[in-house]
C-alpha cells in the first residue's frame, strides 16, 4: 500500500478523477448519502484548490481509502452546514485546526465480513495516521470532524485521543456528531 | 456552565451528579455478522452497543458508552462495556482540570451507579425488535 497528498493540482494525473469517483462509490452508492454527482464523480464546493486529499492505494493501485482536509480558516463543511453540532460554540477558524470530512477506507476488491471489519483494515490505520500526519505538516494541532454516531469509539480504537463537540443530532435521518481529534 | 474553545463543557463532580440525564438513542453495533459463541451446545449470539444520553438545557452534557448483554444465573443484564465517551472535563474545587483519564473514570463510576438498563434493553427491544433491521456501514 501506498500513501498519495496534495492539493488536487499537484496529484499525480488522473488521481483526483479517481478520488471523486471512488467516493461516489462509497457515499452515494453504497452509503445512499444524498450528494451532488456529476458523470460518475462526488464533489462539492468543499473541493477546491486549496482542499488537500490523502489517498490510499493497494499494490495494484486500487483506492481503497481516501479523505480530504480543509482548513478552518476558510468555509469547511462543518462550519457552513451543521454549525448546530457544536453545542453553541461558534465554528472554529483557527490555522491550528483542520477539519477531516469525507472519510472512506472501503476496499472494494476485498469482501470484508463486518462493516466494522472494513473500517479496522489496515488502510483505515494508515489513512487516519496519514491524514494526521499531513494535517500536522500544515500546522495543525487539532482535527474535527462530523460523523456519524459511534466514529468516536472507532477512532479511539486507533490509539487516538478524540472527544464529541457536543450531542449526536438527527439530520437527514441519520445521528451525526461533530468529534475532536488531537494531532 | 459554558463551551470551552476546546468543545469540553467543564463541570464539578457535585454538579454533574445533579444534572439528570436523558436517553437519546440506543444502537446495535453495526456488525452485520454478530460474533458467535458456543454454549451447551446452542449457538449464542454476543449482543453488543452502544448509547447516547443528554443533559437537558444548554450547554448539554453528552454522554454516550458502549454495552453488551451479559446471561447468568437465568437472567439478562445490560452492563456498560469500555469508557464513557463525552464531552464533559470535570474539574476540581480550584476549577483545574481533572484530565481526561481522571474524568473518564469518575465518569464511568457515575454512570455505573444510574438505573440505565432498563431504558436501554426497552429502546433496543422496540427499535430492533419488530422487524430485524440492523445498522447500515461505517464510513463519515
């Protein structure tokens, strides 16, 4: 397996192309999430050029895990769309906090027994501590992140220091929460 | 109380043990497959996960720990597995932070002494118990 950061402009050809359609696969047709795709390909406005992807490839160069980061010094998701998940605080912009969205490590050329079990491979080892580790190289000191309930415990599986911004909130059906990830 | 920077809600241990907390939801793991265990010959599934609860008002406290079910001596009994996760840092009487380790444990010493079983297995029962749907995959 291999580790790939960047801007989208300095990802090796075609790479962001396989990104955006990797989490297409994820979120929209196996999550159902409700998302903007166009000709095959999941973005929003969050994917700009200053967003930075971390991306994990097999050895035959399968994605099999992929985030992006934002800083929160500009419009990131948390802060634009569920502002209402940090229990009153105002959304932090701040260069020491990046925020993590976008979070996939399914590897679809290998049938995991659990949805848990997909999540505990190895890739989501690594693209977590790799996303860190990128984050950090940018100054971060602090992630956040909105997930849905019970990402705490598995990020806490990894050897992680991570707590909730406040109560798991109803939307869309589904309870999501914003949770701390110290770098 | 208020929302630190940092997303804590900092409170004393006398006043976290006045504040009444409420269900919010209840889960199974979204283990699709259930580990199996053997026992006299029966082929028992290991029932586990987790729950949320809140403080009323605001700031709200969150709380939320992960269980299983536990069968002996002809009965079912829900207990709390791992740490209490939440966004709650106790502090001491000089208003210094406990740390996250203290106050997880104090935490779970608190949890541990509430009646919250009953409202967990009754959660569980209704939401899963009619027509057997399970928790979706994990990604965010």
């Amino acid at each position: 397996m291999r580790v790939i950061t960047g801007a989208a402009a300095g990802l090796p050809e075609g790479c962001y192309g396989r990104v955006t359609s990797y989490r297409q696969r994820v979120f929209v047709e196996r999550l159902g999430w409700r998302l903007q795709v166009r000709d095959g390909c999941e973005t929003d406005q969050f994917d700009r050029l200053d967003t930075v992807y971390v991306l994990v490839e097999d050895d035959a160069g399968n994605i099999t895990g992929c985030t992006r980061l934002l800083p929160t010094t500009q419009p990131y998701l948390l802060a634009e769309v569920f502002p209402q998940l940090l229990n009153g605080l105002l959304p932090p912009r701040d260069a020491v906090v990046w925020e993590l969205s976008r979070f996939a490590a399914m590897d679809f050329n290998r049938r995991a027994a659990t949805p848990l079990a997909q999540f505990s491979h190895s890739a989501t080892a690594l693209l977590m501590r790799a996303a860190i580790a990128c984050a950090a190289e940018r100054g971060a000191q602090r992630l956040i992140t909105v997930s849905p309930v019970g990402i705490e415990r598995l990020i806490r599986r990894l050897g992680l220091h991570a707590h909730r911004a406040g109560p798991p909130m109803i939307i869309d059906g589904q309870w999501i929460f914003a949770c701390w990830i110290e770098v | 109380m208020h929302v630190s920077a940092d997303g804590y809600v900092r409170v004393d241990m006398a006043v976290f043990c006045s504040i009444s907390l409420v269900h919010l939801l209840s889960a199974l793991d979204a283990d699709a497959d259930l580990p199996l265990t053997h026992a006299s010959g029966a082929c028992v599934a290991s029932i586990t996960g987790y729950t949320e609860w809140v403080s009323p008002g605001w700031p709200a406290l969150s709380l939320g720990w992960d269980w299983s079910v536990a069968t002996g001596e002809g009965r079912v009994r829900y207990q709390r597995d791992g740490e209490v996760r939440s966004n709650v840092m106790l502090v001491n009487a000089r208003w210094r932070d406990l740390g996250a380790q203290a106050s997880a444990m104090l935490l779970c010493a608190a949890i541990d002494s509430l009646e919250w079983e009953s409202t967990v297995e009754h959660f569980i029962r209704d939401r899963y118990g009619s027509d057997g749907s399970s928790p979706g995959p994990v990604a965010w």
